[in-house]
C-alpha cells in the first residue's frame, strides 16, 4: 500500500456520490462550477500509478489496458534525455461515437486535469491534447483561461486530429505529432518505451484521462464504488440506430445491455434483431443473447465481443444485418492507410464481396466473405483489417438466416423481395 492509500482522500462532493453520473455532469467550460463539483485537483506524482492501479482503472479508447501498467511502463523508460511526453486522445474516427465530443465539450476541464494527473505520474512536461478540429480554438481558450487563472502550470499544445477512422490509433496520433499524415506505425516498441521522436510516450482516450482526474481526487476505493468487483467504474456509451446517435449516457460496467437499450425511447426490446457492440470493429450480437449480456469484457466476451469503446447500435426488425454490415466494410475500405496489401487490397475485395452477399446470397457467397476475412486478418501493418474481419465475421453468423433468404431473392427484415 502506498502512503497516497495510507492517506484518506477527501470525501467527494455530495454530487459525486451517483454511481452513475461521474463524469457527464455538465459542469461544460466553467471552472468554477468544475471547482464547486470536483474540488480541487490533489497535487500528485508517481504514486498515482499505485493508486490507478488498485482502482482498477483500465482504458476507455478501445482496448481496456490497465493505466497504472502502461503509465509505470512510461515512467519507468524515462531518462534525463529522454522525458516522457502525455497525450490526451480525443480524435474519435469512430463514426457511430461521440463519447470524446461529449466529455470535450461537456467535462474538458476534467479531462485536462486528467492530462495533468497523467503527466505528473510520469515526469511528462510535453503535453499535447489530440481533438477533433472544430474544437481546437475552443480547447485552446480554456487550456490559456486554466493557466492564467493559476489553476493548471502545465503547458498543454492543442492538436487538431484527422477525419479518417484510423486517425485515432494511438501511433497515428503520435505520427501527427511528429508532423506526419496521421497513419498507424509498426510498432516494435511500445510508444510509453519509445514514442514521440524517440521519447516514452503515454497516450490516453479522454474517458480514461477524465477517471483518471476522479480517482487522484477522491481514490481507488471510491472508484470501485461503481461497476464489478473485476471491473470498476463507469464507461460512457453512444447510442445509436438507423437514423443516427440517439445519445451519450454513462453507465457503471456490469450494467445489462437490455437496461442501457432501455434508455433508448420508443424501442420495445421485441422490435430489436441484433446489436453491434463496439463499433465498426466491433461484434454483432444475436438477439436472443441480449438478455443475457452486460456491459462488460467478461460477460460479452461469452459471444467474442467486448465494450470497446463503448459504443452500442441497435438494429430493428425492419433494418437489414447484411446490408448494414456491406455498409461499413465499404466504408471502412474507403478509410485505410493505405500502407499495406490487406488494406489496399484486400479490405476492397472484402467489401466487393461483402455487397454480392447482400445481393445474392447463399452459402457460396457466405464462404467467399468468410475466406476473404481469414486472408487479411493479423496480416496488416495495424489492426484495421483484423477489426474489420472480426465485425464481418460476426455478421456471418448472427445473420445466417438472412444469407439463406437472400439467396432465394428475399431478406427478413423487408419481407419481400430485395433485388
């Protein structure tokens, strides 16, 4: 136990006691009502690693890894030559997310007392904020207002992200940085070992950055207030179905995905037929396992999905699975790179294939998606192709049915004929 868990944190503000509404609670670009809602931000150093990592705190980007880890791992590279550099991604490429604009917009001075937080851990002096264009002038207003009021010293550069899905991969994040197009590198070292121009380099989602700030105000303990035993906390999700986002709300994990649909208005459970999980490069879900989910890398992990980034679209009755998923692979071909044979080639071909089974069906065409799929996945030069192959092949299977009925010239979801 480290002497910051030795030392009780003060009590949260009454507001903080919600195990629900932890980060999402409006306080928008005020400082002061941040002020009246959080209290101040503790100054910590690198005992917050410790403090991190008994709370559990795992990342809200995408791939759950655990923070107190990946931070010890950038402090500990550090030399006197090398200091370490904090980023603070909010790029969002995800087409159906918009947790990162609504923290950004709604909660930035948390998220920037998180950046903070993270770079006091690991001896960070650079600090970049990583953020969709339209907010930059916006960011940058509050980043000036915090230091010139005195309630930050750190110096935070303000970086306008691309547009493309693969923009928010956290080594295209650094390559932008570093002057470059934005595109994911190969990796042989970790960027917290070596990162930007050579430097260990940390770089958090912005929901992770936002917990980060709770937990060094108010501790481990308190964090694990909300969620599972396995895993605490809150996670914000998107909402989404046919005609666009629905909404931003945020949940503890271990909430059930029936309950988190639920918030969606006029959508009776029975009019539902599938739920993609994750995004683009998430997992479509059966309906008759809906019920029996939660949002959690445990229990969704039971149907090989996990809440990535926490983003959930549901799909009615009347909406087609196989001409929603043609949809996205022929987006996210259109959106690579472009530095690798699966990408270039093989995501195109993937889509091509993905449309003949929507149009044709059957399961020869099934097969040829499903071969298509096996040939780029693990084979790219980042993990653009794998998560494309992974949400495709999920598709196969949640929708077999219809691949039956478009191969006779019918689809379910229409009632009627399709071509």
């Amino acid at each position: 136990m480290t002497s910051t868990e030795r030392i009780a944190p003060p009590p949260p503000p009454s507001i903080m006691t919600s195990t629900r509404h932890r980060l999402l609670t409006g306080a928008g670009d005020d400082l002061a009502r941040h002020h009246e809602i959080y209290g101040p931000l503790p100054v910590t150093d690198g005992s917050l690693i410790d403090v991190a990592t008994a709370a559990g705190l795992t990342g809200r980007g995408g791939a759950a890894f655990p923070v107190g880890r990946k931070l010890a791992v950038t402090r500990e590279a550090a030399t006197r030559r090398r200091r370490p550099v904090a980023v603070a991604n909010g790029a969002e490429g995800e087409p159906l997310s918009r947790k990162d604009i609504a923290l950004l917009t709604g909660s930035p001075h948390l998220v920037l007392d998180g950046l903070t937080a993270a770079a006091r851990a690991v001896g960070a002096t650079t600090c970049y904020l990583y953020t969709p264009p339209a907010l930059v002038e916006r960011l940058e207003a509050i980043v000036g207002h915090r230091v010139a009021t005195g309630w930050d010293k750190t110096e935070v550069t303000v970086v306008g992200s691309g547009d493309r899905f693969v923009d928010g991969e956290a080594s295209a994040v650094v390559d932008r940085l570093d002057g470059g197009v934005g595109i994911p590198r190969d990796r042989r070292q970790p960027l917290a070992v070596s990162g930007l121009r050579g430097r260990p380099t940390v770089v958090q989602n912005v929901e992770t950055l936002a917990h980060l700030a709770t937990i060094a105000r108010f501790g481990s303990d308190w964090f694990r207030s909300a969620g599972t035993p396995d895993e605490p906390g809150t996670m914000i999700v998107t909402l989404s179905g046919a005609t666009g986002i629905h909404g931003v709300v945020e949940t503890p994990l271990g909430t059930p995905l029936a309950t988190i649909l639920s918030m969606v208005e006029d959508l009776p459970p029975d009019v539902v037929s599938g739920v993609l999980v994750g995004g683009f490069h998430g997992t479509w879900v059966h309906p008759g396992r809906i019920g029996s989910l939660a949002l959690s890398q445990a229990s969704l992990g039971t149907v090989g999905a996990a809440p990535g980034a926490g983003i959930i679209r549901y799909l009615r009755r009347n909406e087609c699975g196989l001409a929603v998923t043609a949809g996205i692979v022929d987006h996210l071909a259109g959106e690579s790179a472009g530095q690798c044979g699966p990408c270039m080639f093989g995501l195109p071909a993937l889509a091509d294939a993905t449309h003949d089974l929507l149009v044709i069906g059957g399961p020869a065409r099934a097969n040829t998606v499903a071969r298509l799929a096996a040939t780029i996945d693990q084979r790219g030069a980042c993990s653009h192709p794998d998560g494309t192959a992974r949400m495709v092949r999920s598709a196969l299977r949640v929708f077999a049915r219809d691949v039956d009925a478009h191969a006779r010239g019918r689809c379910i979801a229409r009632g009627r004929g399709h071509r």
